[in-house]
C-alpha cells in the first residue's frame, strides 16, 4: 500500500513539473531580453522574455486565447522595450498550442523566426 501511495505521488510530481503540452510558448533564442505580448480583440498576455528562455501560456486561460480553441491564430508583437514607448518591433502569429521561436531580433520587422 505504501509503495502505491509513493508511486502516484512520485507520477503527479512530474504531471506537475512537466512543460504545459496545451499552451502556446514563445522561445526567446535572440542574444536580448525581449517584451512579448500575445493578443487580439483586448485580451493579452505581456511577459519580459530573458534571452535564451522561453514562456508558455495555456491556451484555455482567458488571458491567453480570446478564440478558445487550440487551433485558434494569435498575434505576436516583441519589442526591445514596452510596447507603450518608441520601440523596435517585430510580429509574428502562434497557434494557442503551439510554438513560436526567435531566432534573431531585428528592428523594422526584420526579425528571424523559426
């Protein structure tokens, strides 16, 4: 009895700890801290993205996908600093599942995506 209590625990631990598989995550493998925001029709998510790391949102949180589907298209704005000043800036669009990455930042929509 004790040896299943261990293992269930052990499993929900790492259900806990794994990488979200119904999110969308932006990777940020430019050279730069970067400032992403994912939305449309007013609903976002804004994170600082340091360089080499990446962040995920589920796309069944409110914030993250205003189509409320996995397969639903969102747009992906990065800037170099807030979005609300003069900044560079490149685009971008993410399934609410799926996966975007940033291979190199440039400004005047010259970013590298892969």
């Amino acid at each position: 009895m004790y040896r299943n209590c261990s293992i269930l625990l052990f499993l929900l631990f790492l259900l806990g700890t794994a990488t979200p598989v119904s999110a969308f995550c932006i990777h940020n493998d430019s050279e730069q801290r970067l400032f992403f925001e994912v939305g449309d029709h007013g609903i976002n998510y804004r994170k600082w993205i340091a360089a080499g790391s990446m962040a995920c949102c589920d796309w069944r949180q409110e914030n993250c996908n205003w189509t409320h589907i996995a397969t639903g298209r969102l747009s992906v704005r990065l800037a170099d600093q807030k979005l609300n000043g003069v900044a560079a800036q490149c685009s971008a669009t993410v399934r609410a599942d799926g996966d975007l990455r940033l291979v190199r930042f440039a400004p005047a929509q010259q970013c590298q995506w892969n």
